[in-house]
C-alpha cells in the first residue's frame, strides 16, 4: 500500500502538466470550436527555446529559463495562430485541422533538426530535496511543478472570470456573432486566446523538462495524445474539467506504470479513454443538454 500511494502521490503531482496541456486544448476548443493539434509541439518548442538562454549564459538560474520558456510559448502559441487560423477560412474545418498537423510535424522536424534529435538536458530546481513522513516522502521538484502549475491554473481563472478579457472570451465561446453584435473583435479574442494559450503551454513544457530533467522531441507525439485525452475525458471546453482530468491521468499512468510497467501504460490510458467515451461521452464536466 505504501508503494502505491507513493506512485499515485507522484504521479498526481505531476498530472499537474497535463493538466495545463489539457488546458490548451480546451481554451482553443471552447473559443473557437477548432483542433490545435500543434499545441503540444509548440509547448516542447517553447521548454527548448528556454535553453537558448544557457547558451548565452551558462550560468543562468532555472527561474530564468523556465520564465523564457513561458514567453517562448506565448510567441509559438500567436505563431500558429496566424500561420494555421488567422487566414484559413475557418467554416472550412478540414483545412484548420490539417494545417495545425502540418505546423505540428514543422515545430517537431526543426527542433530535431536543431538538437540532431538527441536528448537535452533540463535545469531543475529542489530536485535535491525530499519531504519525508515516516516511509513516505514526496520529491521536491515534483512538489514545485505541482505548486506552480496551480498558481499558472489560478491566474487563468482569474484572468477568465476577473477581466475584460475573459468576459470576451466567455461571451465569444457562448455565442460569436452576439458577441460581434456589442463590439467584441473576434480575431483580436482568437489570437490572446492563443497567445494566453500558448504561455501555459511553454510553462507546461519547462516544468516537464525539469521534472524528468531532459526534454526529447519524441514528447511531442505523446504530449499532443495526452493532452487530448485529457480534454475530452474533461469534457469538451470545461477548464476545470480538464484540471481534474490531468490530475486523473497522471495517477492512473503512474500506478499503472507500477503495477504493468511502462511498456503496457499507455495501453490503458487509452483504455480509460474509451471507458469514457462509452460510460460518459461528454466527461467529467458534461455540458447540460437543453436550450441555452
């Protein structure tokens, strides 16, 4: 029993990144009602771009790098945005989708180009430190992923919910040409959209590096399957669904790493999946059926 609280504790703590990569998908969905499918390439783009500062300082403190990381990310995130959305007619959903696919296999094929596919180590902070109870303990990196992906979770809710920002957002979700109708610029909600998207996304990606303490381009065919499992077994456009679902995720596949190794893991992440998709179609937080 102590090994599997310790596995699920772990990995809890750091379903916190899926979390924020589940997050991604959702905010682009619930504005815009479109795919990114190059939002996880984009994340692990932002994590490298954040290790350009210790080729110009080798010194450099990792708060530096994870805080280049995270406007690295929004940069990408606005990138894809114009490169994928901006001037793609977007009642041509087939096209968005595969463009985004496109972008996806460009930001992996230049980050292997750039590193020559090889593996790079991530800086880490507190990755020396452990919080012990009697036989169980919690890592000290973990234990910051987890700390400041809940502060980055914080600071969308209140963005979302406290701002004029977010009332655009919410209200051009809800209903777009309403939203037009009281002079809301949809393009101008579309792109920090993707921008606010984005810095969570280069965050994620740096606290990822950290916790494993190299980051790889083969993470981003896997990050892009995690995050959107974690968006619909959230359920479609639900922020907080998809904080709760990223969390499920990271304990599930880390007990399940315990108990069938990592060969079989993602196996039955798929398999949770599909459990939902047939028990709860439209996830934790489903959207209520009815007139709106």
């Amino acid at each position: 029993m102590l090994d599997f609280f310790q596995t699920l504790s772990d990995g809890v703590l750091f379903g916190a990144t899926y979390a924020l990569i589940g997050i991604g998908f959702t905010l682009v969905f619930g504005v815009m009602h479109k795919i990114n499918m190059a939002y996880a390439a984009a994340s692990v783009g932002g994590a490298y771009a954040g290790l350009l500062v210790l080729k110009v300082m080798a010194t450099a403190p990792p708060a530096l790098v994870f805080f280049c990381a995270f406007v690295a990310g929004g940069l990408l995130g606005w990138m894809v945005y114009v490169a994928c959305f901006h001037f793609i007619p977007l009642s041509s959903p087939l096209a968005t989708l595969m463009s985004t696919v496109g972008m996806m296999l460009l930001i992996d094929e230049v980050i292997v180009h750039v590193t020559d596919g090889m593996p790079q180590g991530y800086p880490a902070m507190f990755d020396d430190v452990m919080l012990r109870a009697g036989e169980f303990s919690m890592r000290g990196d973990l234990l910051l992923v987890f700390g400041v992906a809940v502060l980055a979770m914080i600071g969308l809710l209140l963005l979302l919910y406290r701002t004029r920002l977010g009332l655009a957002t919410r209200a051009v979700s809800q209903q777009p040409v309403a939203a037009q109708l009281c002079g809301i610029r949809l393009v101008r909600v579309n792109a920090l959209t993707f921008i606010v998207t984005g810095l969570l996304g280069g965050l994620a990606g740096a606290l990822i590096g950290a916790s494993v303490g190299t980051l790889s381009p083969l993470l981003t065919v896997p990050l892009t399957v995690k995050g959107l499992i974690v968006t619909v077994i959230g359920g479609l456009g639900s922020v907080p669904g998809a904080i709760v679902a990223g969390l499920l995720v990271g304990g599930f596949e880390n007990v399940l790493q315990l108990y069938r190794g990592v060969t079989e893991r993602d196996l039955y992440v798929m398999l949770l999946l599909f459990v939902f998709l047939v028990f709860r179609p439209g996830g934790i937080f489903a959207a209520k059926g009815g007139r709106d």
